[in-house]
C-alpha cells in the first residue's frame, strides 16, 4: 500500500467527500489533458523516432491518469485501507 501512495499521492489526498472526489477527478483530468497538448506540441517536429517515444510517454500519462483516478475512487469507498 506503501508504494501505490508514493506513485500516487493526489489519490489519497482527495478523499472524504464527494466534493473531494470530484476536484480530485478533475486535477487529474487537467494534468492528462495538459500532458496530450504538451505531446501534441513537440510531435510537429517530423521525426519518426521521436513520435514513437512521445506515443509512448502519452500512453504513460494517459495510463497514470486512468490509474490515479480508479486508485483514487477505490480509497474513497474504502476498498483499500490506508
């Protein structure tokens, strides 16, 4: 349970209410969104290898988001214990 707190920390913080749980969805969306525009930027430049990794560091992001957000409705109904 150590680990999951570490790798996701906004996950525990957001919890209580269902006030808490909505803005803590909506902090994760905006880091997600933030992360695809910030990809979508770089990836003008026209070079395969480097559209292969900034996909990869997308699919990162958008797999962190995804796992943040599940972690974080899970502490909240107190599926996982603290």
């Amino acid at each position: 349970m150590d680990i999951l707190k570490k790798i996701f920390p906004l996950s525990w913080k957001f919890t209580g209410s269902v006030a808490n749980l909505i803005i803590g969805v909506l902090v994760y969306l905006v880091v997600g969104i933030i992360g695809g525009v910030a990809i979508a930027l770089v990836r003008i430049i026209p070079l395969p290898l480097l559209g292969t990794i900034l996909s990869l560091i997308g699919a990162l992001i958008d797999l962190y988001v995804v796992g943040g957000i599940v972690i974080m409705f899970l502490a909240h109904f107190k599926v996982l214990k603290d």
